[in-house]
C-alpha cells in the first residue's frame, strides 16, 4: 500500500521568510496530493490540492510542486504570516481511495 | 451548510465502557471515513464507507465498528474502550471528482471528538 513521508516535523521560521514542507510517497499509481492545514483544536482544512497531470500549482502565497518522476511533492509558502503557523500533513491518494496522510509538520512563523 | 459535524466534542470513558462517536454530514457526499489522531502519529484511517450499507476496513480497525445505514451519519462504535484508544478521532466525507482517468476525493473534515479512556 501507499506510504507518505513527510520532512521536517517541525520548522520554524521568521515573519516574512518562506517555509518548504516536502513529501515523498512510495505507489507510483497514485494521483492525487493535497495538502491540510490544522489549526490548534479543529480539524484539517484543505489548502491546497495538486493532480498528477500538473507539475505545480499556485494560490496566492501557497504553492505545491510535485515531481512524479522522485514521487515527490513540496508544500512552499511565501512571505510567511503569524497566521500561518499550524501543522500541515500532505497526502496521497490513487483515484477515489482513502487519502494515506504523512505524519504532519508543525509550522512556527515568529514575528 | 454546517458540513461535518461530530459529537461529543470530549468524552472520558473508563476501560472497558463502549460508545457511539456521532457523525454527519449534510453535503450529500457518499464517501464518509473515520481516522484517529495520535501525538506526532498523523491521520490513520480506521473504517471508511463508499456508500449507504457499505463499509471496509482502513490501517487501524481493531476495536472499532461502524455502520452506514444513511447517506448522512456515519457511527463509530467503540466496545471495551483501552487505554490505547485515547486519541482526537475525526470523521470526514468527500465526494468523487474530475473525469474517470484522473478521479479524486476531496475530503471534508470535522472539528473531531478528544477522548480518553482511564
């Protein structure tokens, strides 16, 4: 089955710096990555997805690259915010199978 | 829409009680799934369902069961909670996307419920 690796666990960076989370994932089948953001309390929120037909995608200061080729996937964010601190899991999916999550990073944005 | 909602947010249970996690979802989505979070352990899938009356098993199953007897709700059913069962459980649905080659299920979570069992 799939398995997704996720670096660093934790990472902290200075307001204003960008932050780069990195995946690796072992089915070459599968399709589908996206990425979760979980604030402190509540549930995982999906922030940004990308398809494996498309080698980057990019929203505002969020960005996700994905490398099929390593069957890897990076998570970039810009100009990195207070707000933006939280833990993000990337994931991996093959079409409509359950999402195989990475064990999350915890993003701190010092001001 | 209020989406995925889950109750009771916290429930202390001691070993060997069972209890029933509520879960529902008004998006009519059919894909519902149950994951548990552990400390720096990640999402791990516990059941899932593709469907009303349909349900499989995930990576953690064991002292777990569900049911699927509507679109809406999705149970989980804990029998003799352990101490090992102390976790923030989340309940989430999603519905299939794009054109068949290229398929994919965007996943809706819940606010989770936080228990612990002593």
């Amino acid at each position: 089955g799939e398995n997704v690796e996720q670096h660093p666990s934790t990472l902290s960076v200075q307001e204003g710096d960008s932050a780069v989370i990195k995946c690796t994932y072992s089915d070459s089948a599968s399709n589908y990555f996206p990425w979760y953001k979980q604030e402190l309390g509540k549930g995982p929120q999906l922030i940004i997805d990308i398809r494996s037909n498309v080698g980057e995608k990019k929203d505002q200061r969020i960005a996700v690259t994905l490398n099929k080729t390593a069957k890897h996937f990076s998570l970039h964010i810009t100009e990195t915010q207070p707000e933006d601190s939280a833990v993000y899991f990337c994931a991996a999916s093959e079409g409509n199978t359950p999402l195989v999550f990475g064990k999350g990073t915890r993003l701190s944005v010092i001001a | 829409n209020a989406g995925v909602t889950q109750t009771p947010k916290f429930r202390i249970l001691k070993i060997g009680q069972s209890m029933t996690l509520q879960c529902t979802q008004d998006m009519n989505h059919n894909y519902m799934y149950w994951y548990r979070q552990d400390p720096g352990m990640g999402l791990k899938l516990i059941y899932y369902s593709v469907g009303a009356g349909i349900t499989d098993k995930g990576e953690v199953p064991n002292g777990y069961n569900v049911s699927r007897s509507t679109t809406e709700d999705f149970p989980l059913r804990l029998e003799l909670a352990a101490p090992s069962q102390t976790s923030v459980y989340f309940c989430a649905s999603s519905y299939p996307q794009g054109a068949a080659a290229y398929s994919y299920n965007e996943q809706f979570f819940g606010p989770g419920t936080r228990l612990t069992v002593l």
